[in-house]
C-alpha cells in the first residue's frame, strides 16, 4: 500500500474541502491531489531516485512528499541550516536527486552531483501544470522507502533513517480515524519538513481531513498571530518554540488563542516551568506530550490531556511527576525496558527503552537496527512507572559510568535546577584517572542571581543524591548549546568540560 | 492476495484496499469481489446490504482479513458468508 492513498482518500471523500493554508494560499485536497500526480511527471522526467527538499515547509513539501510516494520514489527532505560541506556530503549520498529549493546553493556545493534542481515556485507551478490526463498511470504500488531522513547527529555522524509505506500506514491508520476532524478545525504546522514530526502532521492532518495552516518560520508573533487569523484548533510545538511564545506573550504580544484547543509538544526536555506557564497561558488548550523517534514513524508514547490536568491539581509528589514523564505507550505499540545484556528489567528499574509495532522501522539504509523479535532499541534511557508511565532519563550513550556505577545526567541536572540561582544545567561524563569517568556539569546562571559557589552546589547534589553523584568538575557558561529543534548537544559540553 | 491490491464490489460502488489476507473469499453485498467490475453488476444480496463506509477498516473474528474502505456503497463485506465487522482506529489525542 502507498502513503499517497491518504491523500485520494481526502480528495475522494472532500476533493473541495480547503487541505492547506500556506502563505496566504488556500489549497483544496482535489488541488493537492492533482499537484502530486503533477509532480509524478516531473520526478519520472528528472530520472531522480531521490527527491530532495532544500526549503522550509511550503506547499511544496505536501506535493513532493506524495509525488515521490507515487513515483516509487524515496523523499528526502534535508536539513537547510547544515554548513555546506556536511550538506553536500548528504546529497551525494542521494545523487542523483530532484532537489527543490535553493537553486544557487546546490549549483555552489554540489554542482557536479548530477542533480535536477527546481525552486519552490518553479516545482509548484510545474506540478499544477503536468496533471495527467485521464489514463491509467502505473502508479507505484508502495511495497518499498516513502521517506529517508539522516538522522540530525547529535552523537555520531548521520545516518539515512528508512521509512516504508508500511510503517507509516500502519502509524496513520492505527491512531487516525479517516475524516474524523470537525470542518472547522485547524492545524498549526510549524515543524521543519526533515523532522519526522513535520511529516506525520501533514499525514495525519491530510487523513483526519483536518485544515494544515503552514508557518514556513518560526517567530512567536507570526505562530501567534496565525492562531488568531486562522482560529488554529491544534499546534506542535517544540519546547524552545514554546519557551518564546510565552516569551512573548510576556513581554505583551496579544493574540486570541481562545480556538486552540490541543498543543501537543515534543522533541526535546520541556523545562517545568515553561509547561507550568503554558498551562495557564492557553486555559482552553489541552496538552500533549509526545515522544517519539525519526525510526518509529513519530510518536510512540504520549501524556494526555487528562494527565496534564491531574499532575497539575495532585499534591502526590508521584503523580505530579508525571508532567515530566513521557506518558504512557500509546496501544498500538509496545515498549519494554531492557539491562545492557538485553534483559527485560522489571517495573521502576532503568535501563534502555525498545519498541515494536508496525509503525517502527528500526532501519537504515545500511542495515535495520532491529532486535530478535522485531524490538528497536531506542538507545534512549529509562523506566516505566507501575502505571505505565515512561520516564526518560537521557540517551544510553550519555550514561556516566564512574568506576562501574551507571548514573544517567538528567538526575543530576534535576536536583541542580532545583537551586533557584540555576537557570539550566548539563551532566555528562570527563575523563577521569581515577574512576575512568567522572560527573562534569556546566551550569547557566539564572538572571538577576549571583553565581553560587561549586562547593554550595556539590552539598546541594550530596545531600539529595548519593556522593558518587557529586561533580568533580563544574563550569559556568552563558548558554548551553542546543540544536534548532531544542536538543541539547550533550557531546559539545562534554568538549567544553573535558578542555 | 497481497496487501495493497484494490478490489472492487460486483454488486455496489464499494471498493477497498487489503491490508491483510488470509484464505477465503472476500465479499460484498453476498458475492465475491474483484480487481475489475463485472460488466453486468451483481444482485446485492438482502443479508449483506448494511452498507460499506468510506476509511473503515472490517476485520473477521481471527485478525487474518483486514480491509480498508476507499470507497463506500451499499453492501457489506464478508469472508465466505460471514460477516466483517468494523475495527476502530485508537485516536490519539491529536499529538501531531
């Protein structure tokens, strides 16, 4: 079966119902249908057994990624903010490829690669202009990769994440009611295109026949204003997005946000007091933490609405944790907690997270990561409450092992935030002589605060933890590094610390 | 039959796509269905004319069929005479 199924569906059931907004153009699901199917053409002409997205979300994004479904053709959306070199070696992995976008750029570094290039506008246009005629086109049937996306590389180099048409079906079609989205109801879509989050939005909105309004860059007072003129009824976030919108509205950015009835946020830790304050900033909005992976075709794990309320009005210190937790498995998967020799570990222990289900890839283009029993192992690291619900406690990769002690950094950087001069802390391992590794932290002081001193902080880690859990090494710096999507780069502090 | 193979009702506009197949034969409106339509459409049996909707998914009882609905119509689906019955999607609430 092929992904572009749920765009015919959409355009069968409501082929005049507006399916996307994007700067200021309305685009009925009849509209992106044909479009699609125009860009089948273009994809067959160019040759290409990639097609590469270079841009920011733009309607282009919806036709190209149902086009190369219909082609039989891999889409492959990079990442635009890449320096040149490391984004010229990722389209030669990809050669020869229809990349739409920035023209100049692709003719500058990778010129010699055997590309088709087309700019956003020339590739719509052409699209809308190639529609089929009435005849059968040997569409492809969907057995082989919709989607490739190198992973962003926070801790080794890149690597080509696989997505079947299988996997993202059995994710849409388990967790999406076709046609189920009320006519008024509104999609706020602001994540890249080469994040698996902005792919599965357009999917699933397509599916649920529930309007995209495309915010092509983020700035708070764009996604606020968009809210407002487009009366948005659902919106992910990414909690740094999240952080400026409140931002924002602190500093006196009005809009009415009264339609917003669901923000769902992911990619990265939300700090507590950023969820707190959305809380009450968007009164009519229920919340939604999803977790999910590039490999498992998106969310695999959610804390709902009705959690967020609960942890927020409970005085148990157990369930008002929760709101830092990653929810529980949603029932299309499951997910299980597993020791380093691949032991499954019982309730409240931590060790790495895996999952299964239909919609986990588990697979690169060089070989599936995928387990005995078709079990993924995440390489992120936690434990499951008695109620099912998942904490994350880091990746496994940053787990600090100090003279064989395993002791992951978000316990440290949590007790360390609790002291009110810290505005933001980050735990990883340095090298050290006598235990191999050693806690290194770097710290952000709060503004207004004055720095307190590293003996304060390693009483304050002492007395809450136990004393292996004491950092040898602490720094103060002006800010810690994080990627575009909020991920902190964990391997860049342990660089800093480790000088 | 493999998954992804679009099969069409002989006796109404119902059209589906199959996501899992056992053996048996698969049916709407109580006669078999196929990749093309018969030339001259079937009578719709009275016991299979409850009616396809468009993005349901009909399973049997032991999980071996499981059909999409891509285009409804009158009749209803069956594996040998027996009836499909509808499996609902787990909607979640709205994390993307």
């Amino acid at each position: 079966m092929n992904i572009s199924l749920l765009l015919e569906m959409a355009a069968e059931a409501a082929g005049d119902r507006v399916g996307l907004v994007c700067d200021g153009k309305r685009w009925t699901y009849a509209e992106l249908l044909a479009a699609a199917r125009g860009a089948f053409e273009l994809i067959e002409q160019s040759r290409a057994q990639y097609v590469a997205l270079l841009d920011e979300s733009s309607e282009a994004s919806v036709i190209a990624l149902f086009g190369a479904a219909l082609a039989g053709v891999p889409y492959c959306p990079l990442n635009y903010r890449l320096a040149d070199e490391d984004l010229a070696a990722l389209l030669d992995r990809i050669a020869p490829a229809l990349v739409i976008g920035d023209e100049d750029r692709v003719a500058r570094i990778a010129g010699d690669q055997g590309h088709t290039v087309l700019t956003r506008a020339d590739f719509a246009m052409k699209a809308q202009e190639l529609v089929p005629g009435d005849e059968d086109r040997a569409y492809d049937p969907g057995e082989g990769i919709a989607v490739q996306l190198f992973t962003s590389g926070t801790t080794a180099a890149p690597k080509a994440a696989i997505l079947r048409h299988s996997n993202l079906l059995g994710y849409i079609l388990g967790t999406v009611e076709f046609a189920s989205a009320e006519e008024e109801s509104a999609a706020l879509v602001v994540v890249p295109p080469y994040h698996i989050a902005g792919i599965s939005a357009l999917m699933s909105s397509i599916y649920a026949n529930r309007r995209i309004v495309m915010l092509p860059a983020f700035t708070p007072e764009a996604w606020l204003a968009l809210v407002e003129s487009e009366k948005v009824t659902n919106a992910f976030v990414v909690p740094t997005m999240l952080g400026r919108i409140i931002d924002a509205m602190d500093r006196g950015t009005q809009a009415d946000v009264s339609s917003l009835r669901a923000l769902a946020y992911g990619g990265g830790k939300m700090p507590i007091e950023v969820i707190t304050k959305a809380l009450q900033r968007f009164p009519h909005a229920g919340f939604t933490n999803a977790y999910g992976l590039t490999e498992t075709s998106s969310t695999i794990a959610l804390l709902g609405p009705e959690d967020h309320r609960a942890a927020l009005a409970s005085d148990d210190p157990k369930v008002r944790a929760r709101l830092t937790s990653l929810g529980q498995a949603i029932p299309t998967v499951e997910i299980e907690i597993r020791d380093e020799d691949g032991r499954v570990l019982p309730t409240g222990e931590a060790g790495e997270i895996f999952v299964r289900g239909d919609q986990v890839s588990g697979e690169y283009k060089e070989k599936s990561a995928l387990v005995e029993g078709g079990w993924f192992p995440t390489r992120d690291a936690g434990f499951i409450d008695e109620d099912g619900y998942i904490f994350l406690s880091g990746r496994a990769d940053d787990v600090i092992v100090r003279g064989g002690e395993n002791m992951s950094p978000g316990e440290i950087e949590d007790v360390l935030l609790t002291h009110p001069a810290i505005a933001d802390a980050c735990a990883c391992a340095v090298p050290s002589v006598e235990w191999g590794e050693a806690v290194g932290v770097a710290l952000v002081t709060r503004d207004g605060h004055e720095t307190p001193s590293e003996q304060e902080l390693k009483e304050l880690v002492r007395a809450r933890l136990r004393s292996s859990r004491v950092p040898e090494r602490v720094a103060f710096v002006g800010e810690l590094p994080y990627n575009e999507m909020g991920k902190l780069l964990r391997r860049e502090v342990k660089k800093l610390l480790a000088d | 039959m493999k998954p992804g193979t679009r099969l069409k009702s002989a006796a109404c506009d119902t059209e589906v796509m199959v996501i899992k197949c056992g053996s048996g034969t698969i049916e709407c409106g109580g006669v078999p269905m196929g990749e093309a339509k018969p030339a001259e459409a079937a009578v719709l049996s009275s016991d299979f004319s409850g009616g396809t909707l468009m993005g349901k998914r009909y399973v049997d009882a032991s999980g071996a069929f499981e059909l999409l609905c891509v285009k409804p119509g009158k009749g209803s689906l069956a594996v040998d005479g027996t009836a499909l019955v509808t499996k609902d999607a787990k909607p979640l609430p709205a994390s993307d």
